[in-house]
C-alpha cells in the first residue's frame, strides 16, 4: 500500500457571512445493483425497454403475489460490503416502508430499517497526491427501486412507467463526516470507481444507476469536534435533505447554496426547519419539497411475505474469495512494480478497464514506464479530444504495446513513433510491419549518420563558430540532422557525432 496521510477533514468555511461557519455533510447514495433480474422479481432490468415492458406482477403490486428473493442481488450486496471492509451481517431483515406515490404501486417500499446486511465500513477519500481522508459508511441496506413519472410528455396528463419499479438498489449511507462540496464529490467519485472495480453497480449518472441524497447542516467552528467526542447530533446543527442528485457537478452547487440558505436564516434569527428539499438547476437555489419525515411516519414493520435473510460465514467467504484487486491496492502496485508516479498511477487506475488496458500494453511491450507515458500522454488525450471511452479505442492495447517495444528496441525515434501511431490510430495494421513497409526504422548505422553531420556542419560554418563559443547551440545541428533524415537517426548517436565534430 501506499504510505497515505490521513488528514482530519478539513472544513469548508463559508465567506460572505457575518460569523464563521463551517459545513456537515451525510451522504446516501443509492447505487443500482448490476443484476440482470429484479430484487424480487425475474422482471429484466435492461435499461431503455419499452414503459412498463419490464414488469412482473409483484412489481405492479398486484393482489396476491409474493415477492422472491433474488440471491445474486444479495450476494452483489455482500461483495460491496467487503469492498468497503465492512461488516456483513449474516442475519437481517426486510421491513415495509409505507408511503404512497403514483409510480409505488404497491404503496410500500420494501426496504431494511432495522436489520440491514451490512454493517459499518469506510472509505479512503484521495484529496491530494499522498493526501487521504477516512469517510465511515454507517450501513448498506438493500431495497427496491420506484418506478418512474413522467410530466413533461402532454399539457394534461402526468405518465408513469414501472420498468424500474422493483428494481434492486444498495442504499450507502455515510456517517456525517465530510466537510465540504469537493470532499462529497471525492467520495462519491470513490464509490463509483469501488464498485465498477467489483462489478456490483455500472455507477452510470447519467442513467439514474447512482444517485445520492446529500444530508447538509452548519455548524459553529468547533462543534462537529464536540459532536466527535460526544456522538450529540445536535452540535451539527439542523439538517436539510437534497434529493435524488445525479451529477457530482450539481451536488457540489446544491451544497454551496443550501449552506449559504441555511446559514441567512440562522443569522436573521430564524431557525432552519428539517425538511427535504429539490435542487434547482436553472435558477441555481433549493425549494422545499415536503417536511422531513422521521422512521414512524412511514409505519415501518417487518414485510409479512418475507422471511429473515440468513445466510452462512462459508457463503460470504466465497464471495470474499473472489474479490479482485481494488483501485487502492492497484495503484499502489502501478507505483511499486512500474515505477510510475502516484499521479499517474491513479490516472490509470481511475478506471478498471483502463488498468486493464495499461498492463495489457506493459505485458506486449516489457516496459510498464514508457508504456504508462504513452497510454496517458498519446492515447488518453487523443481518445479525450475525439471524446472516447477506451472501449472505442481505435488502437489496441497489443497494437500500443508493439509500438513502445519498437522504442524500446531502438527500432524507431519517439518522433517516429508519435508517427507510427497516427497511422495505427486512423488505419489500423501492425506496427512492425507499418514500420518495414514504409521504411520507418531508426538509422542506427554511424557512417550514414556522420555523413548527414558532416553535410549541416559544412553548409553552417557561421553556426559552427557560434556552436564552438557557446557549446548550448549544438542542440540546432541537432535538430537539423534529424530534420535531412526524416527523423529516422538515432537521436542520441546525432548527438554524440555532432559533439565529437563540434570537438566539444
């Protein structure tokens, strides 16, 4: 592992206000369980069906039908638990979460309050090279999702479309520990990137499969210490629910804004009422959406259709088992193993199947360093320009591979190279034989390359004399020997040639 810091959070301080005020931050992140079937249902979870192709009759609430336990959701749930090295509970529950809205057919949610699956975990938050940040996860409790109401499709009519209805989600809850809008967005970044690392969520945003409600309070400076050493919620201050955010970018605006509401409030006098609040996008503020409602307003109770959840030690050491090597693991291995940077090993690890990628070129190529340089520097810029995933990569990783072999190799130039790889990248083929067929290798041959400086030194006898007095300049024949051989000398031979001619 990497030799982290783990710095106290540091709070975000709010300017502008006539007193100093610091910021709390809870957040729960519903995550969307990769599953191709429903919590309870054998109902698809495809995204993009038809409205209400995807729906079972348990998942329309129909009268009569018994929800069943769908055990891959369960055990994705377990495989999350212990990517966070949290506690699994080998017996919880589910409970009724009563609430009525048009696209909750049923008129309940089937959740877990009491007993969920998965206890406390953590996790480590990147701030800066080096720098880390301990989040505590309270619990991970597993329930289904709502359907969907759609208002924006006729003047008259609201629409409702049950294909999500059912379907299963992780809710992630952090303890109160983050301290500012850049800090939730780090977290929830962390999140996404554990669990595409695991494979129990997919973390796509944009298509409701993360989500967040984000829990905001103010606060006097030196009062989350007191509720640090006490456990008193009530230093935090008055908390305020944002719900059902899907962009880190919007969260962090939402928080800035909700603070500076809360925070006017407090000032003139009033006191911030509890409550769940929209973010608006457009006109940049937060607008109440109904009272915040406590445990008892939902009437929760055990689900009478469904037994306890027990599973065995044996069953949640399997999965264990199959665990694959997490960003923070990885990392610390690109570092150690290849030599690279931290900054460039969490650039590679920021995705799995960008690390996937990257050692794949390493392994073709027997040069992890370069290798990062150029998945990073070529690859990674030119996919970002063009606005690529790796997936689209024109270029595979056996293709980059062979071209940093053949620097490796002194074959080719890095000019030659950045070259190769453009004809790689729009044409395809085989970077050898690219290099074959177009004359592309590197002149190695020391006669042909003294000839070429012997050519640039006699047509430059005034560049001479000024080489001589200031030895700097012998970088111009340099450049201009590689220039009449199309860059294909071996840079560094150029270089000693023009030095021992120069008389250096």
């Amino acid at each position: 592992m990497l030799d982290l810091i783990y710095e106290a959070p540091a709070p975000k301080v709010i300017q502008g206000a006539k007193d100093d005020w610091e910021l709390v931050i809870g957040l729960e992140v519903h995550a969307q369980v990769a599953s191709r079937a429903k919590l309870f249902s054998g109902a698809s979870t495809e995204f993009g069906a038809e409205p209400n192709s995807n729906v079972a009759f348990v998942d329309a609430g129909m009268p009569g039908m018994l929800p069943v336990i769908n055990e891959g959701c369960v055990a994705l749930a377990v495989k999350t638990g212990l990517g966070l090295k949290a506690a699994i509970n080998l017996a919880s529950a589910f409970d009724r979460k009563n609430y009525f809205y048009p696209d909750q057919p049923a008129g309940y949610q089937i959740s877990q309050l009491y007993h969920p699956i998965v206890g406390e975990g953590e996790v480590i938050v990147d701030m800066a090279p080096g720098i880390a940040r301990r989040v505590r996860i309270e619990r991970i409790h597993l329930e289904q999702d709502a359907g969907k109401s759609i208002h924006d499709m006729d003047p008259q009519m609201s629409f409702v479309d049950l294909n999500r209805a059912g379907v299963a989600l992780m809710e992630i809850v952090s303890r109160p520990d983050i301290r500012g809008p850049e800090e939730a967005a780090a977290y929830i970044l962390k999140l996404r990137q554990i669990m595409r690392y695991l494979g129990t969520c997919n973390g796509d945003m944009q298509n409701g499969n993360l989500r967040a409600d984000v829990n905001v309070s103010v606060c006097r400076p030196g009062a989350y210490e007191k509720y640090q050493e006490t456990g008193d919620f009530s230093h935090l201050g008055t908390r305020c629910e944002i719900k059902n955010m899907n962009s880190t970018r919007f969260i962090q605006q939402a928080i800035e804004v909700e603070a500076r509401r809360q925070i006017a409030i407090i000032e003139d006098g009033g006191e911030v009422v509890q409550e769940t609040r929209l973010f608006d996008v457009d006109k940049g503020e937060t607008r109440s959406m109904r009272s915040k409602e406590e445990a008892h307003d939902y009437r929760y109770f055990p689900d009478p259709d469904l037994l306890p959840l027990e599973i065995e030690q044996g069953w949640v050491d399997d999965i264990a088992a199959t665990l694959p090597e997490l960003p923070d693991e990885k990392k610390a291995r690109f570092v150690t193993e290849y030599g690279m940077t931290e900054y460039d090993a969490g650039v590679l690890t920021a995705e799995v199947e960008n690390a996937a990628f990257f050692e794949r070129v390493a392994q073709v190529s027997g040069d992890g360093k370069t290798s990062a340089n150029w998945v990073i520097n070529e690859l990674f810029g030119r996919l970002k320009k063009e606005d690529h995933s790796i997936s689209e990569s024109p270029v595979s990783a056996e293709q980059l591979g062979k071209i940093v072999a053949l620097i490796k190799a002194g074959d080719i130039s890095g000019k030659i190279a950045k070259d190769l790889f453009e004809i790689v990248y729009t044409e395809g083929g085989d970077p050898a034989v690219i290099v074959d067929d177009r004359g592309m290798k590197q002149v190695t041959d020391t006669r042909a390359i003294e000839a070429a400086v012997d050519e640039v030194i006699a047509a430059n006898p005034a560049q001479v004399e000024k080489a001589k007095a200031n030895p700097k300049l012998a970088g111009w024949f340099v450049g201009q020997v590689m220039k009449a051989t199309g860059g294909k000398a071996n840079p560094a031979a150029v270089n000693q040639i023009v030095q021992q001619k120069l008389g250096l």
